[in-house]
C-alpha cells in the first residue's frame, strides 16, 4: 500500500486538504482527529472527567470506536452510532486535546490507525502520524500556517455555518491547543525528520492541494 501522512496543528487545513488530494489520487482519507474527538463526545456525554486520567481510563474501556467509509465519506461510530454531526464543537475541540495527551487514549487508537493503512492506500492526518503511526509512510508532509491564518479560517467556518464566535476566543484555543498538543510526553505533535515542510500561510487551497500531489506523484 502507498501510504501519505500529514500531520500539523489546528486550523492548518489538513482536513480539506486532504480530502482533495484523495480524491485526485484515489485514496482513502483517514481523519484521525475525528476518532479522538468522539472519545471526547464520550466523556462529555458521561460526564467524565477530562482532568482525571484515571476515569477516562476507565472510561475507553466503554468505548467502542470504529471507522466506516462511505462514498470517500469516514463515517466514525461511537458505540454503534455515527457521531460525525456532534464532535466539529469548540467543546470538543478543547475535551479532545486534553485528553489525547493519555496514554489510554492513543492506545485504543493505534491499532485500528495502523490497520486501516494496510488495507487502503491511504492519506492520513493527525498530530502523531508521521512520526509514530505510520513511521514508514511512502510521503510525510508538514502542513502548518501561522496562528492568525489558522484562527480566521476556523473563524469563518464558525459565521458560514451561522455559529456565533469570537475571533480572539478562537486564537487563544488555538495557542493553547497547539501547546498541549506539542507538549505532552506522548506522540507529540512535531515535524518527522523526513517530512516536507509546507506552509500555506500565503496559499490557496488549490496550490497546497498541486504541491502535495506533485511530491506524491515524484515519489510514486
Ligand atoms: O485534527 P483535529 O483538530 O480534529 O484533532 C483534534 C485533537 O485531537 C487535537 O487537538 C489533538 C488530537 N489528535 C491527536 O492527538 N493525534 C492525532 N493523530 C489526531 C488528533
């Protein structure tokens, strides 16, 4: 299998930019994101506690998570049901990076991250896939953007779906995430030695999407 990890922090466009380079390609996307955010919808739910590494221990062990692809759509199921519409909120966002940092947490998601890439020729994003997941992947790409690019992105997808926000409260999730995520002892979020830097600060969609495709396509 030809395997494609892109890793970067919150906000840099890794999902959609991903998503057109599967298409172009013909791979599957594999949103690693959003399997840890439906295990944050679940402690929201249960009222666990995303502080208290032992309860949500305790709680992944409630958890069945699996992944579905439908007409290049993941579908992620949590226990059985298809949580896509509830996991995009700020409150998810926050619960989601708090408690990544456990090493429960990302147990329960390796395997199935791993799998996942042995079956498909796949296009995976996250924090960690480059670096741990899949150390391997045929091409590693490093997709950043500064803070005020991401935050006014994020921004704008809040007022286009009619969502009331505030751009500051936006920035300073972003800071804060991106430390948490950067931070921690487990998998952290950093460049792989043999990633490519791209910085799409100054990019449209459409030149991230031509520049990753054509290192795909170098290396293929
Ligand atoms: O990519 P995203 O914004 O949906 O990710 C949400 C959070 O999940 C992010 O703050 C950190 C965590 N995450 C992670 O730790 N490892 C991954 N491979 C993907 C996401």
């Amino acid at each position: 299998m030809f395997n494609i990890a892109i890793d970067g922090p919150a906000g840099a466009g890794k999902s959609t930019i991903a998503k057109l380079v599967a298409k172009k390609l013909g791979f599957v996307y594999v949103d690693t994101g959003s399997m840890y955010r439906a295990m944050a919808l679940y402690c929201i739910r249960n009222g666990v506690d995303k502080s208290d590494e032992e309860a949500v221990s305790l709680a992944c062990k409630e958890m069945d998570i699996v992944v579905k692809y439908e007409d290049g759509i993941q579908l992620v199921l949590l226990n059985g049901e298809v949580v896509n519409d509830y996991i995009r909120t700020e409150e998810v966002s926050h619960v989601t990076s708090s408690i990544a940092v456990y090493e429960s947490v990302r147990e329960k998601l390796l395997n199935l991250q791993r799998e996942l890439a042995k079956e498909y020729n796949v296009i995976m994003d996250g924090r960690d896939i480059g670096t741990n997941v899949l150390k391997d992947a045929d091409v590693k790409i490093y997709l950043t953007a500064s803070v005020d690019t991401r935050a006014k992105r994020r921004f704008l997808e809040h007022i286009e779906k009619g969502e009331e926000c505030d751009i500051e409260e936006i920035k300073q999730d972003i800071i804060d995430r991106d430390y948490r995520d950067m931070n921690r002892k487990i998998a952290p979020l950093k460049q792989a030695d043999d990633a490519i830097l791209v910085d799409s600060s100054e990019m449209s969609i459409d030149e991230v999407v031509d520049t990753i495709v054509s290192i795909v396509n170098d290396k293929m």
